[in-house]
C-alpha cells in the first residue's frame, strides 16, 4: 500500500530499550483513533498535514492541541487519548512504539511527559534527522533486532538533543556512580524481596535523598524500576520457555502469585496466562 505502512518489533531480550511497533500512514481526512490507553510509550512525528490530539494530563485534564508539520507528540502508557486527522490538509506521521527501564529517563531528559507530550524542535532544519531516523526505523523491518534497537536509541538522541523542552543535565559523576551502583545492586538481587531502604544502605545514602536522587536520574522511582525489571524479566521468561507462570513469578520476586498477576495486568494490559498465548513464538514446521 502506498499510505500505510505497520510493522512489529521481534522483541529479542531487550530491558533497557525496546520497540513494540513502528509505521507510517498518510490519514484520510477526519480519520480519528481512540479513545485508547496505550501500555507502553508511542511517538508520532507529523511529516505533513495537520490534525489535532486530545489527551489528559497527569491530574486527568483534558488537553487540546492542534499540531502541523515537524511536531511530534508523545502518549505515555495508560493516558487517555484521542487524535485525529484535519478535513482540508489530513497528516501523514511516522511513529515508533517503545518502552523500557530507561525510557522513561530518556524521555525526561527531551522534556516530555504526560503533562508536556509535544515535541518541538529548538531549530527548523533539527526536525528533518529525527524524521528521517523514524522513517528509517519503519522501512526496515527486516533488519536485525540489535541494529534496530541501535537505530531507536540514536532517535532517542535526536530527539533530546533537538526538542526545545530539553532539560539539561545536571549533577555529576559522583551522582551517576551511586545510581549505577543501585541499578547494578537491583539487576543483581531483584528476585528476592528488596526494599528501598535496603538499595539506599548499599549506596551510603539516606532513603529519601537517594530516592530523589534516583528519579531525577532514571526517570522513575527506585520500585518502579524494581517493579519494571520483574515484569519484563517474566514476560521474557514466559516467552521463551515453558516454565509455569508460578515458578516464574517466584523466580522474578513474586513469591504470592496473585500479587504477581495483578502487578503484570496493570503493566501490560492482560493476565499473565493471556499474554503468554498472545505472545508464545509459533514454531515453523
């Protein structure tokens, strides 16, 4: 078809970065998707056209924005959204779905969130690398996961380094060594029960000055990413092999089983036993 284009991302043992689906499409006039929550983050760049996004803030207010060429928005997982294409000049858009323990961190640092989704470049001609690195990812589905995942985390650069609500780093590589040392301490002992206090006692740190400390780095706190690294670890697990959803939960740092599921129900959308079918690789014959 020469208006749409829709691929899925394998989605290889990837925790830090990964994608879930990326396209393009060339919309027909008034063409409108949602109300819809998504379960992970999705970006859409406008290459032309117009259209307008209606989505709900961090305090649930409804946001309108009416949006041309070379802005993007960004919908965060579970945000109530809706956008649709303008009568006379309907956009066409790229866009990439994308999760990931540090995606949230990424993002942060370009200046988006629920309450801020729209992206702008700093400079006119900055846009057209971000463009083209998205339409890069969509037109080649067939290219190796790993070189994939290498394309999403250089548009993850463009899109920082050129968005005019960039943050700019602060800090130093004292504070990035403590939060390498937390991240390394949860990737190492996440199937066990641990608390913050603990990672914080590690760092030498007080509780509630390394927990700021590690949002403002990661982009989240330290039991989001906790919770984060589990749920991918099982969902992976379930994926790649036939070890029961019970044993996964306690070897993921579950130990009760309902508190598992429900915890991989609000992060993907579904029961764990669900997932797992929608998800089980087909063996070829």
């Amino acid at each position: 078809m020469d208006n749409y284009s829709f691929s899925i991302f394998p989605n290889d043992h990837f925790l830090d970065l990964t994608l879930y689906q990326y396209g393009w499409e060339q919309c027909a006039p008034l063409y409108s998707y949602g109300p819809s929550v998504r379960n992970h983050y999705l970006f859409h760049f406008i290459i032309s056209g117009r259209g307008q996004l209606r989505s709900n803030d961090a305090d649930g207010v409804t946001h309108h924005h009416r949006l041309g060429p070379g802005q993007g928005f960004l919908i965060c997982p579970g945000q109530v959204n809706t956008y649709c294409a303008d009568e006379q000049q309907p956009w066409k858009y790229v866009w990439l779905e994308f999760d990931g323990l540090r995606a949230a961190d990424y993002l942060t640092a370009a200046g988006l969130s629920v309450s801020q989704p729209i992206y702008v470049p700093r400079e006119a001609g900055q846009a057209g690398s971000l463009q083209d690195r998205m339409l890069y990812i969509a037109d080649h589905p067939e290219a190796t996961s790993l070189h994939l995942i290498g394309q999403l985390c250089l548009f993850l650069d463009d899109l920082v380094q050129s968005s005019s609500t960039r943050r700019e780093t602060r800090g130093g590589p004292l504070r990035d060594f403590y939060i390498q040392e937390a991240v390394t301490y949860i990737k190492q002992n996440y199937q066990r029960p641990l608390t913050v206090e603990e990672i914080a006692g590690v760092c030498k740190l007080n509780r509630s000055y390394f927990s700021k400390l590690f949002k403002e780095v990661i982009g989240c706190t330290p039991q989001e990413f906790l919770i984060a690294l589990r749920l991918n670890e099982a969902a992976e697990l379930m994926k790649s092999s036939n070890t029961s959803i019970g044993e996964i939960a306690v070897r993921c740092g579950y130990p009760n089983q309902l508190h598992f599921s429900q915890a991989f129900k609000k992060r993907y959308g579904v029961p764990p036993r669900e997932w797992r079918k929608e998800n089980k690789p087909v063996k070829k014959s």
